[in-house]
C-alpha cells in the first residue's frame, strides 16, 4: 500500500538497520576508531563555534568571597612523588625557575618572587571538573599575557604548552619525561585577561595538593587544562610533536583538547 | 455493501497521509539521537554520581547521589534522594556484571560505551546533542512555515474541554477511530507541544549552561537555573521525564495499534480503520 519511492523507502530501512546495530551493540561499536573519528568532529565543531559566539574577551562569571568553597576537592596529582619535584619541595620552591621558551624572542627563567613582583590579578572565578563537580575558589598570579608580552611571542607560535613536574601515572616506565603532565591552550585563551599563572589560593601560597609553586587558570574551560605543578612553558606552532600528539595529558588518553564544555 | 453516505456517518477514506516526510524523518533522527543521548549520558552521570542545588558542589549534601556502600551484609547499592535513601542494590549502585559485583551508578547495559570512560561518552554525548539540535531546528523551522504546530498541536478550546473524557478513555486504552483519528486528541496535543517547546529546549538549555565556555558569553543562563549545578541537576531531571515520556509513547503506540503507528510513521499512511465495519469500541 506504500505509496514511498522504493529507494527511499529502502534509505529508510538501511536508517534503521545501522541505528538498530548501533544500540544493541554500542559497547563494542561505541570505542571503534572509525567511529571514534566520526565522533570526534563534533569536538573541532564545537571549539569552532564556541570560539565564533563567544569571541576572545568575554569574561568567565566572577563571584564574591561569600562564594568561595570550604572544600574545594583536589584531583589530578595531590602528592606528587617525582625526586626532583620533592627536592623543590624540601627547599620551598627557592631552587624553582618557570622556564620560557620555543618561538619566543628571549627565554625567561623567573623566580617566583620575579612572579610576584609581575603585575597581578586576583579573581573568584568557577572550577568545573569533567567528571561534573564544582568547586569556587580565588587565585591570584600573573596574567599570561603579561609573561608572553616579556618573551616577546614570535609570529609563527600558535599554542602555548605547560609541561608540569608531576608524574600522573603509577606504572614505571623507562622514560618518565614521557608521563609528566602536560597541556597546552591557544593563544586565544594564553592572550585572555583571566588566564593567569596562579601562585596564591584563597589568600595564601598555592599548597602542593593544589598544584604548588604555579599552576595555570583557563576560566573558559574545564579543570583538566589548568596544570599543575608548572615547570616550563613552551611556545610551539603545532601539537603534533608532543607526547600523542592531542595537546595533553588527557587528551592523549581521548579527552577533548578544547574543554570549553 | 459499499459505504453509503449520510448525514450522521460521512464516508471517510480509509488511507489518511498523516505524517509529513519531514516530520517522519526528523522524528526517527531524534528517536535516535534521544537513545544514545541518554545511554552516553549516563556514563557521563556515573563519572560523579551526585547531583547538587546551586553554583557548586556540596559534596557532603547533594540533592541526588546513587553511591555503593559497605553493611554489615556486604556492599549494598544506596540511592539518596532529597534526603531518603533507597537499596537499589542490582540496579543502582552496584549491579551484576558478568557474575562479578560492579561499583557503578547506572549499570553497565545502559551506559555507551559499557566500561566506564568517560572520554569517549563524552565524545557520544556531543556529537549525537549537536545532531540533535540541528535536527531540532529543522523540524522547529519547517513546522513555523507550514504552521504545523499551530494545525495539529495547537488544541482548540473546544478540544481542549474534553481533556478529562480523554484522559478516562486513555487509561481504558481505547482510542478514537474513523475521522476522529485524523487529528491528534488533546492529551498526544499537549504532551507534544511540552516535549517540545518545554523539555527539550530545557534539555539544551541547561546542557549549555554546563559549558564554562557557554557560561562566560551567557551568563544569565546561570541566573535563570540558579547555578551550574543546578542546572546538571535539572538536565538530568528532565531527562527522566523524557523517558517517562518515551515509556509511555511506547506503551499508546502498542496500545493503539503498533503496525498502524509505525506505517504511518515510517510511510506516512494512517489506516482509519475500513468505514464499512462500524466502529468496535
């Protein structure tokens, strides 16, 4: 009694076979590569029209001291164990140098009383985990920009890489350089007057669960980006060279490299 | 003996084209999308499975938490909600899988991907709620210009007078036939108008309100549902509406005749039912 085209009619049945396929066997379906590469276009989509609305000034919603967590959960890396890492610890960072280097003009090795004599922003800004909690906190550091204008950012650089002192992994491997944490942003978010290099937490120095002597705030995006334990901060021209080649830690491991959502 | 038409009994065809093909298509997309919407986003749930009320999370009181804890009679799932508990041991909490006792929120069979990762649900969820919201779209602008909502959604006052008849019909299961069934009665009206223009749109409301990103150029989002936590807790609110919704849908599409409901929407062709026989009600 169909009236339907036939070969519409059988678009419409090869529609339901695949979603059919694809619901009762989403556990194996849902982590094939070729699937997984489909899936991850939507990701670029939405970094691309993020970064279409949103444009590069707008501000993330600040909020008042009242606001401010009594428990803001640590994650990641809390104790980092790595020698070098506990060294700078036992000498209360005075040995530690953020190292700025790659496409810029001078390499920088600051101090963190260099730091703090930089100019400063303090702001009460949201912490939003990937896993789905939130927790407020103020922090207060040097805006990014300011540490990138006294480089001096070469024009070829697009991407700002923060290699960490912590090792997130357990398991032994050969080489640990490999494991360290590490993220990187654009310079977008590295130029954006609320990304800072923060070195204080709610009024005092940055404790080492919470990533002491420096760690990085993207307000833009989830709690993933902002590395801990900062050691270096690198300017490059592409990823693809780092570690999988995702832009991260987490990204390597199928995270999302834009977290804004 | 062919129909013979009178005052009181109209012939009416037998085959009525009831649904647009672009209706059918963006229905069976957003079916869909609907699914592994919700399995992918179950496996994001699982990744913290505690809802809160506000800006941040309260870890010590959340609104909402599906947890597994040790008794004296070993691991037991416990669901809290508004300050009961419930074991929802098998289910929620910890369930059976493969013959082992798992430490999740939502079971296995009903997360995408199974195991719990978290990356690749979050890379399911994304795709499928950009799908989604396109195909929403499309339907949203195709229905304004050919006034779909307002002809076949929109219940007349006098439709709308009849809202206890059809609610003591619907729950005798019995359902109109003939001419009658040409138009949606007034309870599939305005479920579908809530599905909509209410629970979908806040679906994709308080979805964005969770983007950090969204939240800096839309602030008021955060006003409007009283915090980004909030706002993760009225999405998964309303998307158990949605399968409450789906639930029921499922069980009036069998109800009332699954061959014929789904012909016409896959086809588009309603059978009225055959106008010779009278009415069996």
């Amino acid at each position: 009694m169909s009236l339907e085209h036939p070969r519409r009619r059988d678009l419409w049945w090869a529609f339901a076979a695949i979603s059919g396929l694809a619901l009762s066997g989403s556990g194996r379906v849902a982590v094939a590569p070729r699937i997984r590469s489909v899936l991850n276009a939507a990701s670029s989509f939405t970094y691309k029209m993020q970064r279409l609305l949103i444009g590069a000034h707008r501000l993330a919603p600040e909020y008042s001291e009242a606001d401010i967590s009594p428990a803001f959960r640590p994650n990641g890396s809390i104790d980092p164990q790595d020698e070098d890492y506990l060294k700078l610890v036992g000498n209360h960072f005075v040995d530690w140098r953020l190292k700025v280097h790659g496409l810029v003009e001078h390499e920088l090795s600051l101090s963190l009383e260099q730091l703090r004599a930089l100019p400063t922003r303090t702001q009460i800004t949201r912490h939003d985990c990937v896993e789905g909690w939130s927790c407020i906190a103020k922090w207060s550091g040097v805006p990014l920009s300011e540490i990138l204008l006294r480089a001096g950012v070469r024009p070829e650089a697009r991407f700002a890489i923060f290699h960490c002192a912590d090792t997130l992994d357990d398991g032994e491997s050969a080489d640990p350089e490999n494991i360290r944490y590490y993220e990187s942003i654009d310079l977008i978010d590295a130029a954006h007057p609320q990304t800072i290099v923060a070195y204080d937490m709610n009024g005092a120095p940055l404790t080492v669960r919470h990533g002491a002597p420096l760690r990085l705030r993207v307000e833009r995006q989830l709690g993933y980006k902002m590395a801990k334990y900062i050691m270096r901060i690198e300017l490059v021209q592409s990823l693809s060279g780092l570690h999988g080649g995702q832009g991260g830690y987490w990204e390597d491991r199928g995270y999302e490299w834009y977290a804004g959502i | 003996m062919a129909a013979v038409p009178s005052p009181d009994r109209p012939v009416v065809e037998r085959w009525y084209f009831r649904h647009a093909a672009l209706v059918r298509a963006t229905h069976w997309i957003n079916a869909v999308c609907f699914v592994l919407l919700l399995m992918s986003g179950l496996q994001i749930f699982n990744a913290h499975p505690a809802l809160y009320v506000g800006e941040q999370s309260d870890f010590d009181h959340p609104a909402m938490s599906i947890r597994a804890r040790l008794s004296e009679n070993g691991l037991v799932g416990e669901t809290m909600f508004a300050g009961h508990s419930f074991d929802t041991s098998g289910i929620l909490g910890i369930s059976n899988e493969d013959g082992q006792i798992s430490q999740r929120a939502f079971p296995s069979w009903i997360t995408i991907p199974n195991n719990q990762d978290l990356a690749t649900g979050r890379r399911w969820h994304f795709f499928f709620a950009w799908l989604l919201v396109l195909n929403g779209l499309v339907y949203f602008t195709w229905g304004c210009v050919r006034r779909h909502f307002d002809r076949d959604l929109l219940p007349s006052r006098r439709e709308l007078s009849h809202v206890g008849r059809e609610v003591l019909e619907h729950l005798r299961l019995r359902f109109p036939r003939g001419a009658a069934a040409r138009r949606y009665n007034v309870l599939q009206q305005l479920t579908y108008l809530m599905v909509v223009f209410v629970l979908f749109p806040l679906m994709i409301l308080t979805g964005l309100t969770m983007s950090p990103g969204i939240d800096s150029a839309v602030p008021q989002l955060l006003t409007l549902f009283g915090g980004r936590q909030s706002a993760r807790l009225i999405h998964f609110l309303v998307a158990s509406s949605l399968t409450f919704f789906v639930i029921v849908h499922l069980v009036m599409v069998l109800a009332s005749g699954v061959w014929n409901n789904l012909r016409s929407m896959i086809t588009g062709w309603y059978d009225l039912g055959n106008p010779r026989t009278p009415d069996v009600a």
